[in-house]
C-alpha cells in the first residue's frame, strides 16, 4: 500500500472514531432532563405582561419531569401567567361580542405543556378594543379585530387543522387577558404543530 493510501486510510478511520466518540454512550437517565433544544427566541413579556409575539413556536415551558423515577415523561407544569391572564380551550363557535371556552388543566405533554379542556363552557364578552394575535408554525402572525377572530375561530371548529381558511389552525388553546369586568381584552392563539 503506497504512503498516500495509507494516510487516508488512517484519517478516515480517525474520522469514524470521532464520529462515533460524540455520539456518547447511551445513558437514558440522563435524557430528558434539560437537553430540550428549539429554534424559538427566547420567550420574553411586553411591557403589558403579554406573551412573546415572535413567529416561532415558543420555547417549552415549565420543566421537563419523569424518566428513571417512574413518574410522567415530558412537560407538565406551565409557567406562570401573569394576574388577569389564563390559558382557555376555545371548542364552540363565537360571535364578535362574545367568546364561548372551557377553563383548562395542565397535562404532560412531550414537546411542552398541554392544556386539557376541563368544566362547563363559560362565556365571556369581547371588550369593543379586543386584540386578537393569530399564531401558527405554518404562517406569519397576524394580528386582527373581533370579528376576524370570530371568523378564524369559528373556521376552526367547523374544519379542524384546516390550513387554507382566513388563517391556518392550531390547537384551539389561547391566551386571554381579562379586565376587571371579566371582558376579554386581548387573546393569543398557541401555534401548535
């Protein structure tokens, strides 16, 4: 074998065994806890106290739970919203004045937290300055009035994860800020893949 064949013989087989030292050994204990990767920014508040608005699907939230102990795997824990704000599950068809949701229940989930629809349905009435911001991993958000969020509402009931409607879909899980009334004043959809 000539000197130059050997050479390469040697750093190809340099290469593969680096390649395979940072694979690591295969230790389930230590997965799960903390090694969450995402491609969002870093989640921060307006000065309202209002979610991040970026167009990326948000970093997980709460901590990341279970494995070896036995106990539940994945997300289940959601940081805390800030006062008059909480997460609802909108599941019935709304009017520009008024929004019909359940309350919701955290839930494990494996990407980030879930929020589960729990209790009767409540409604609220839109404040006449309601904001709605529309969010979604396949579409720039969109930020609109009451009777736009009424639309895109009610499309994603009657049609859940349609993509070609006034807006694509999500979950159904929002953000809402309540005044002191108990009137909705803003909602945020959670862009869910």
């Amino acid at each position: 074998m000539s000197v130059s064949r050997k050479l390469f013989a040697t750093a190809l087989v340099a290469t593969a065994a680096f390649g395979l030292a940072a694979c690591g050994p295969d230790n389930s204990s230590d997965q799960g806890a903390g090694t969450a990767t995402t491609t969002a920014a870093p989640a921060t508040a307006s000065a309202t106290g209002a979610p991040a608005t970026g167009t990326a699907k948000p970093a997980p939230s709460g901590k990341p739970s279970g494995g070896a102990d036995g106990g539940p795997q994945g997300f289940c824990t959601s940081d805390p919203l800030p006062a008059g704000q909480k997460w609802i599950n909108v599941e019935k068809g709304t009017s520009a004045t008024a929004l019909v949701y359940k309350e919701t229940k955290d839930a494990c989930g494996v990407d980030d937290v879930a929020h589960e629809a729990v209790g009767p349905d409540k409604t609220a009435q839109f404040a006449p300055t309601v904001k709605g911001h529309l969010r979604s991993v396949v579409a720039a958000p969109k930020d609109v009035n009451a009777a736009d969020l009424a639309k895109h509402i009610n499309e994603c009931i009657a049609t859940p994860g349609n993509q070609k409607g006034f807006y694509p879909c999500s979950s159904g899980v929002y953000t809402v800020a309540l005044d002191a009334s108990g009137k909705v004043t803003e909602m945020w959809e959670r862009p869910s893949s």
